[in-house]
C-alpha cells in the first residue's frame, strides 16, 4: 500500500563508495536519493533516512588542543539528539565508515550513537550486504508502521472499548472510546493499570469490586475467548458491559497478556428495564415472542391472572403453558390463546380472556416476534348474561319473553330442525282483567306467576313464554308436538283444579289455540298467527277450551 522514498545522505565519502551505493537497487515501494555532502552538514544530518558517514575524511576534532581521531560520543551526539527530536517515530539510521583500528578505541558509548558500523576495506559486495541490511530496516520499519497504522485505524473506528494489556493487568494499548469511557488520554492510560484508569478507590481495588481481574485471570487459564457480564464504575457513573477477553500468546505458546473488546448495554439494559416497567404497569395478560412462538419475556400480570410463575413459561410456547382451556359454551367451541377469545380453569374457577396479537418487526419490516395481549373478561361476559337474560326475560314471572321467542325459532329451518314437527300453543287466562279490576294489580301479579308456575312444570320439555299481559305461548317439538293437544288441554283442567284450591283470590280458567307444522319453510310468525286464530276461535266458543288451527275453520 505504502510508496516510501529514502533520503541518502553521504558524509565525506569517496565517489568509489558514493558510485557503488547509487548503484544499489530499491527495494519494492521504495525509492532512492542520494546526496552528498563534504563534512558534516546538520540541516542534511538530519533530514535524511539513511546516513553514511565516512570517519575516514572527516576533519578530526579538537580535544585537549590536539587532534582526535573521529569519535560518534564526541562527534554525532548533538546531531543525534537533533535528529531524534525531529524525526521522532519516523525511520531514521546512521552508518559510520571507519577503520578497524580507529573503531577498536571506541567506548560502548560510541555506539549509542551509530546503528552500524562499516570497517576497511569495503569492497563494493560487501558494501552492497551492508547497505541491505539498512534497506532491511528500512521495510521493517515501514511495514511495522504500515500495521500499527491499520491496528490503530481499525480500533479507533469502533464504537466499543477495546485495549490489549500484559499478563500483569497493565494496559498497553487502548482506543479512542476506551479514552473516553475513562476520561484520560491514551498517554495516561497506556502502561497503567486498572486501578488508576478507572478511578478505583484502594478499598475497592483490594475487593476486587468493579476490577475485573477474576475475568481477566479466566480468560488466561482458559486459553480461550470467554464472554462476561461486567459492571464498571466510570466517571460518569456505573456502566454493563458485554465484555469478549481473548488471551495473547507468545511464539512459545505462553500467554503473555489479554486483549478485550466491551459493548457497553448499558442503555440496552435501561431500555429493558424501563420495557419491563411499563409491561408490569400494564393490567392486562402481555407476553413476547420470538418469531418461532418461543416466550422471552411475561409481565406480572400474566403470572397473576393465569397463576404461573414466568420461569415456568419463558423459553417455552404458550400452547405449553400450564393451563386448563375450557369449552365456553359448547365442547366444540374450546378456543386456544391467540385467538379472540377463550376460557381456561383457573384455581378451580372458568374465566374467561380476550386475546389480541401484534407482531413485532425489525427495522427491515421483517416479523421478529409478537407481543399478545389478553384481558380478562370473566365478570364482563357475567354482566353480559345478565343483561341478555334480562332483555329476554319476563322480571315478574321469570318465563322467557317475546325477543327471546323470535330470535329463538326465527331461523327454525337451520340444521336439527329441519322436518321437525313444531307446535306452538297460545294461551289467554279467560276473565282476568275482572281480576284486577276487582281484586287490585297485586292479585292480578299474583295469578299470573300462579299460572307461569304452572305452566312451567306442565310443559317441562317444551318453553314457556310470556306473551304480554296474560297471555302465555308454549312451543313443543319433535313428540311432543305431535301431542300438544292433549298436553294443552290437561294443562287448562291443572289450572282450574289446582286454582281453585290456591291461596290466588280466584279460580282461573284459560283458552288455548294450538297451530302444528313440520314444513321448515313456514316463517314462525305464521305459525302464532295460525295458533292467534285457533285462541279466538276457542275464546269465541264458550272459552275454556281448546282449538287447532285447521279444525272446523
């Protein structure tokens, strides 16, 4: 990737030796320039990668008021130290050109000062090994830089924390969010430790509390990469991490240190609690699903309502659940969760719910899940019942009324009732309005629930309706109707005897007319208007009797 040129610098060397470096092929991606300069020229010194110093022509310095031979303590020390503050981390290498005998008298400090030496005779192979050597240093360098650029690059540009640290828990390396997370600037962290990093308190440190070092020792004896849970005292606060510690190993195998990378969920972690707030304040049944119907999560009123503990349900399906699901009216009509409605055994009581599904999607529009929703609608279809039975009952006598009759054999022709005989019998208490003329409504009241009771028992497989005022209808089917004279007419003898010996103020009789069929496509209101005329005929007959419809019209 990278494209390097190294700048040549060749102090007081001859042209053999400057002709045989200019010689030298670059490596790949680099280039050469070659320069030379007569003596020692700081600005050239130390602006160039490579220098070539030849200790053999440069002027000797002075020391003690006589000559010395060329010495790098003495000679390239102030160079060196310009040179290394300016270049700082850039390549840079000094090679010196020198006899033997002259490099025998040099102290090890004369080294600090040089990266190689070159000592006479040079011939051209050999000058050619040497330079390589440096040309070799050269791409190290290069390519250490090249790798520590995209190390540094790729680590800076991720969102979690990241460091590398040795096997005595110092920190070696961090990135741009483990800084900030921390407050401190890679010069501070790099090379410290956890407890001056994160502001631990020695109490806390001695505890191991908010440390992470049992992790960080885990992972060494591991030999692995282990996930952990981690709770991190910063100073913006307490922070969870997701924390991925992999150990480092050496080339003999043993481990020399960690690195870790850590996803802070901190807000996830708040999300999911405020997520678990506002489930629990909800008053309804919610759970969550995965998209393949497995339950991640129940708020308390699903434990409450249906009597389960979550640990029971979480990671399992609903249809797994714990709960008795009951018929609501009839056994083919036992619904399951998710659907609209259904009905489950609860503590020994039947209760009954109202479920809603939502899916839940991700950001592509894709289904991840569903969220369902059941409310509890025991005491709401209770009052329901009620009310139904009270539109369909008469309050005084407690007999079924008009509605209920039209809505319950309006549709007669639907399935079971086809081809069967049905007979309706209408039936008015003969006098009974003298009865409350004379005797006062409260008698009056009095004989009509005398008279539903009785009617009650007489037509026990049939159903008795109040028709308004004193007026009654019965309706038999199947055998029965085909009997219903004889039955109605029995029930008119019942209703003078047994009224006669009452505590009612009267003695009653009654008139009745009676219409059959066995023809589903004859409309019910036919069939009262048939049975209305037989009444008045039996009315008009001398009353208490009974008269079919059909007979002596």
């Amino acid at each position: 990737m990278y494209r390097k040129t190294l700048r040549i610098c060749l102090f007081g060397c001859d042209d053999q030796t400057a002709e045989a470096i200019a010689r030298i092929k670059p490596l790949d991606r680099f280039e050469h320039e070659v320069f030379r300069r007569d003596a020692l020229d700081a600005a050239a010194f130390c602006s160039c990668s490579i220098a070539v110093v030849d200790a053999r022509s440069l002027a000797p310095h002075e020391a003690e008021n006589a000559p010395q031979a060329f010495r790098p303590a003495a000679d390239l020390s102030a160079l060196q130290e310009r040179r290394r503050a300016e270049r700082m981390d850039r390549f840079g290498t000094v090679a010196v050109i020198a006899d033997a005998s002259d490099a025998a008298a040099w102290t090890s400090e004369d080294f600090t000062f040089i990266d190689a030496l070159w000592t006479t005779p040079l011939d051209e192979a050999r000058l050619a090994f040497e330079f390589g050597r440096l040309q070799q240093a050269a791409e190290t360098a290069a390519d250490l830089n090249l790798a520590r650029t995209y190390l540094d690059t790729a680590i800076d540009s991720i969102p979690d924390l990241v460091w590398f640290k040795d096997a005595a828990g110092s920190h070696l390396k961090v990135n741009d969010a483990f800084c900030s997370v921390v407050d401190k600037t890679k010069q501070q962290v790099e090379g410290r430790g956890h407890y001056y990093i994160w502001d631990i308190s020695p109490e806390e440190y001695a505890t191991g509390e908010y440390v992470c070092l049992e992790s960080e020792e885990e992972t060494m004896r591991a030999g692995r990469t282990c996930l952990f849970d981690e709770q991190v005292k910063t100073p913006r606060g307490m922070r969870q991490f997701k924390t991925y510690k992999t150990p480092l190993f050496d080339e003999d195998g043993t481990v020399m240190g960690t690195v870790g990378i850590a996803h802070d969920v901190t807000a996830l972690g708040n999300i999911a609690n405020e997520l678990d707030i506002v489930l629990n304040a909800i008053p309804f049944a919610v759970t969550i699903e995965d998209a393949d119907g497995i339950v991640l999560n129940v708020n308390r009123a699903t434990e409450e309502q249906f009597g389960i503990r979550p640990e029971l349900v979480v990671g399992k399906r609903v249809e797994s659940w714990p709960v008795e699901l009951v018929a609501r009216e009839d056994p083919s009509n036992i619904a399951r969760p998710g659907t609209s409605e259904f009905a489950a055994r609860i503590g020994g009581k039947v209760r009954t719910f109202v479920s809603a599904e939502s899916p839940i999607v991700d950001v592509f529009g894709n289904k991840t899940g569903k969220m369902r929703i059941a409310r509890e609608t025991t005491l709401e279809r209770k009052l329901e019942r009620r009310v139904l039975e009270a539109a369909r009952t008469d309050y005084m006598t407690g007999l079924f009324n008009r509605r209920f009759f039209h809505e319950q054999f309006a549709g007669r022709d639907m399935a079971g009732m086809q081809r069967t005989p049905l007979a309706v019998a209408t039936i008015d208490l003969d006098g009974f309005k003298e009865v409350n003329d004379r005797y006062g409504h409260d008698a009056g009241d009095r004989t009509l629930m005398f008279a539903a009771d009785l009617l009650k028992d007489a037509f026990d497989d049939g159903q008795v309706i109040r028709w308004g005022g004193d007026e009654f209808a019965v309706v038999l089917a199947g055998p029965a109707a085909e009997h219903a004279r004889e039955r109605v007419e029995e029930a008119l003898e019942r209703l003078q005897l047994e009224s006669a010996h009452s505590e009612i103020t009267v003695a009653l009789s009654g008139s009745a007319g009676i219409a059959t069929t066995d023809d589903p496509r004859l409309p019910i209101d036919e069939l009262v208007k048939r049975s209305d005329r037989a009444l008045y005929r039996a009315k008009h007959s001398g009353k208490a009797r009974c008269c079919m419809y059909g007979e002596d019209d």
